[in-house]
C-alpha cells in the first residue's frame, strides 16, 4: 500500500501535465476552428444566397461552441478562460454581422426599416451570450486564480456589453 501511494505521489506532476497537454490540444483544435469563423463574413445580397451564408455561418458557431466546450470539460483554469473569452468574441460577431446585413433594395423605405428591426431583434440574443460568456470567463479566473490577458479583457467587454444592454437609468430630474 506504503509502495503505490508513493508511486501516486511521483505521478501527480506527470499527471497534471497530461491534463494541461489534452487540454492545449482542444484548445489549438477550437482556436483553428475560431479564426475560421471570424474571418467568414455574409456578403450576399440575394435573400436565397444570404441565407445559405447565414445557414453556414450559424454551423460554424455551433461547431465552435461544442469545441470550446470540449476544453472546458477538461478544467484547466487558462484554457477555460480562454474559451469562454473566445466563445464571447464568436457570440458578438454573430450580432454584430447580423447587424450589418443590408436591407435588400427591393423593399420600400418602411419594409427596410422592419427588416433591420427585425435583424436587431435577432442579434439581440447574441449579444446577451456574448456577455454571459465575457462573465463567466471573469468569474472563473477569479474562482480559480487563473487572472489572464483574456480574463481581463472579458472584464472589458462584460462591462461594455452590459452598459450597452442594460443602461444605467438616471434619476429624473
């Protein structure tokens, strides 16, 4: 029993090791995948074209979101972080190219008006992911002890996303 405790003792480095290692594997995987994602962008003007790209891109996303969650599964405080920092980043791309689609020409000044309405409506929910993403990332860096570039910078990006969200009301006067 004295010999396999000991042996225990000698691996516990290794172990962590491995661990860190499988994790920074998932992570190079995931990061290879988000920059792929961030670098698609919807430049169709057709609506049966643009749907196909926003088909495309919104697989991406979930691709992406199952690859981030693959390196949280293996809890290593950085590379946590790091994902949902970068999860957060994919969350606002997703609301800020919805936001960017032209309404198409064909439509009336008041249709265009409600397309873009519309497509507000729908980044929305991309923006609120985004954020919870940028806090669960500072939360987890503070829990853990894991105060990264990209905790930091989900600290800055939370606290802008939540001002634009939920702006503060200023007394009447």
């Amino acid at each position: 029993m004295r010999k396999l405790l000991l042996l225990f003792i000698l691996l516990m480095p290794a172990l962590g090791s491995a661990q860190v290692t499988v994790a920074e594997e998932a992570y190079r995987k995931a990061e290879s995948k988000f920059h792929i994602y961030m670098e698609t962008e919807i430049t169709a003007t057709q609506p049966r074209m643009l749907l196909k790209q926003l088909k495309r891109k919104t697989e991406m996303l979930l691709e992406l979101e199952k690859a981030y969650q693959e390196v949280i599964k293996h809890k290593e405080p950085v590379f946590m972080v790091s994902s949902a920092y970068k999860l957060g980043l994919a969350y606002e791309n997703m609301a800020v190219v919805l936001r960017k689609i032209p309404a198409p020409a064909k439509l009336t000044p008041e249709q265009q008006e409600i397309f873009k309405t519309e497509l507000d409506a729908k980044a929305l929910p991309f923006e609120e992911k985004a954020l919870a993403s940028f806090q669960a990332a500072v939360k987890k860096a503070k829990e853990l002890g894991a105060i990264t570039g990209h905790a930091r910078q989900s600290e800055d990006k939370a606290a802008g996303l939540e001002n634009k969200l939920r702006p503060k009301q200023t007394p009447a006067e």
